[in-house]
C-alpha cells in the first residue's frame, strides 16, 4: 500500500509554505490567486472535492485559499500580473 501525496495536495502545500509568511490572510489570497492563474480545471476541481470532504491532510491555510476557488472562476487581467509578495 502506497503513501504517495497525491500532486495537488504536494503542490498545495508548495504554496503554504511558501506564502506562509506573508500572513495568513494576504498568504490564503495569494495561494488562490496562484491557483487560480496557474492550476489547471482538473487540479482545482480535485483541490475542491478534497476540501469539501475533509481531508484531514490539507494545511489549514491551504483550505483557506481554496474555500473560494470555483473552476473557471478567474479574472484574465490578473493572470498577466505576477503572484506573490
């Protein structure tokens, strides 16, 4: 039996611990900003299903961010900003 991350929760967790000093307010927009620029349909839309079954190996702030993310839901003129702080 294998206990492999699954690639959204390990990128997920990428994020956190990159944003995660910023706070954890400006860090949760900026993990769903980066998500929702960079992340394909598919890999929000299983960062979605994991968050709304509560899956007890999310990071807290990565929960957070993604509690406002709908797929498709995104503003084209962000996408050509940089994410981050």
């Amino acid at each position: 039996m294998s206990h492999e991350v699954p690639p959204v929760v390990r990128l997920g967790h990428d994020l956190v611990r990159n944003f995660e000093p910023l706070g954890p307010e400006k860090a949760a927009y900026e993990i769903a900003t980066h998500i929702r620029k960079f992340w394909e349909a598919r890999m929000r839309a299983d960062l979605a299903a994991r968050v709304r079954s509560g899956d007890p190996t999310l990071h807290p702030l990565l929960v957070r961010a993604a509690q406002d993310l709908v797929d498709d839901d995104y503003d084209r003129a962000e996408v050509s900003e940089s994410s981050g702080g």
